[in-house]
C-alpha cells in the first residue's frame, strides 16, 4: 500500500520529533549517556524528566511554562563542550532512536519527499539531537532549538528556542526564504502545544494526539492518524539527501505492515466521511 499525494513545486511537509516521528522524547533519550559522561547528575535527570512530564500533560504548554523550561535546559547545559554532546548523540544514536522510529513516519516522510516536497524536521530539542536523527531519516532540513555557543562550548543563553509559537516563527522565515505557500503546506503533531503550528499550514494532521489536540482535530475535522510501529531503519537511510519510496518501503517487512496499516486507516476514514 502506497499513499499518494500529487506531485508539486514549493511547498514542505513540517514534522514535529517526539511521539510523532519517534517513539519517545529525544532529549529525555539521551539523558542515559549524558549522565554516564558527567554532563548532568541524578537531579538533573529527575527534574528534567518531570519537567517532559508536565509538558506532555498540559501543564507547560503555557507561556511562562514555555520560559522557564527554556532558561532551566540553557542553565542546565552551560559550560558543556559542544563537541562531547555531538559525539554522544553520534554513538548512542543507533541505540537510543533508531529502533524507535516509527515505519508509518517513515513511510509518510517518502511520500512527501516523492511528490516533491521538502521536509522539515520541527522539534524543541537542540539542533545538535534533532540534526542526526533528520539524517538518520534523509531530511536535511531542521528547525531545533540553538544554544549560544562561545569558544566551543554552551554560554548558558538561547539564541532560538523552537516550542510553541516560536515554531511557526521558524516555519515562516522558512517559507519566506524559499517561496513556500503555506497553505499548500503539511503538518504532523501529536501535541496541544504545537496548534499554532498545525493551524499554520493548510494540511495539518494530529499523531498519536494528547486529549486537548484530539478534541480540536475533531472539532475541526482534522485527519488523526495513529503510529503505533516503532522499527530500526538501519543504516540504509543514513546520509541520503531523499528517501525514495523503494527504500523506505525496502527496509524491512515492519515498514510493509506500518505503510499498510496506515492506508487502511485512511480508506476507514475516507469511508466515514462519504
């Protein structure tokens, strides 16, 4: 089963990382090797996974919720040495994301990129998680969170912080720099937190939503799609510019059943609606 989407000229499909592409939170991932190399302590692992716990809940989807998640991960990750991070994330990136992509993500990713859009890769995470992980998945294009970085490490400040609001702000410089048309645009997110986003675009699609996303994709009609298989890409998507339909379709029989999985949903939802 294959998903079809008419080829076109500038136009993007934006998707949003944790629990939409991956199985899990990417920052929370690696918080294993970076407690192993003495980046972060014990605490640090507590608060920072309570912290996503009360984000993934509602309860820091606000404003100032947003703020002070922001100025603890930049104090947090002052005087860290730049290249130690991307070495970790270089290491345990087979280990710690590749087994938990989603094959419905990747197969959707390929049908994009097929039909002659760029994707984009649209996450809070810091550039330097978010980048390897678009690579795994032949996306180049990234819009992440930056920290200031001075004499080759972390200064404490953040130069972009990509939640919220601030993601459209990304998208729109984007757009603005590459003639994209919004709203011939696509969307995918599972969280609350991300409909300024969603209601950016012309497309936009709920994954795995929370209970508020849910309520409002209803509410408007919004497709609803559910990834529930999470399958080790190996290494034959690694450092392609594309993913082409072959490949995401080639690299194993559990993309086959998540790309058929997926097309049944759609043929149920297309149903309903008629």
């Amino acid at each position: 089963m294959r998903l079809h989407f008419r080829p076109v000229g500038l136009s993007a499909a934006f998707f949003d990382l944790d629990k939409t592409v991956i199985a899990k939170s990417s920052a929370l991932a690696f918080g294993r090797p970076f407690y192993r190399d003495g980046l972060i302590s014990r605490r640090d692992v507590v608060k920072t996974a309570y912290a996503q716990l009360m984000f993934r809940l509602g309860g820091g989807t606000d404003e100032q919720s947003m703020a002070r998640t922001r100025d603890y991960m930049a104090a947090l990750c002052k005087g860290w040495r730049v290249e130690q991070v991307q070495q970790i994330v270089a290491e345990t990136l087979g280990t710690l994301i590749n087994p938990y992509v989603y094959a419905e993500a990747a197969a959707l990713i390929a049908e994009h990129q097929a039909a002659g859009r760029d994707v984009v890769l649209v996450s809070a995470s810091g550039d330097e998680m978010v980048r390897p992980i678009g690579a795994l998945l032949g996306i180049t294009d990234v819009i992440a969170t930056r920290m200031a970085i001075v004499d080759g490490r972390y200064s404490g400040a953040v130069e972009f912080y990509a939640a919220g609001p601030a993601k459209v702000t990304g998208v729109q410089r984007l757009a603005d720099e590459r003639g994209y048309d919004l709203s011939e645009c696509y969307a995918y997110s599972d969280s609350n937190s991300d409909l300024p986003l969603l209601e950016a675009v012309g497309h936009p699609s709920a994954v795995n939503p929370d209970r508020a996303l849910r309520r409002v994709a209803a509410l408007r009609s919004w497709p609803i799609l559910e990834f529930r298989h999470p399958v080790p890409l190996g290494r034959r998507l690694r450092d392609r510019p594309a993913v082409p339909v072959a490949a995401a379709l080639g690299v194993g029989v559990g993309v086959a059943i998540g790309v058929a999985l997926y097309g049944r949903h759609r043929r149920t939802r297309a149903a309903a609606v008629a």
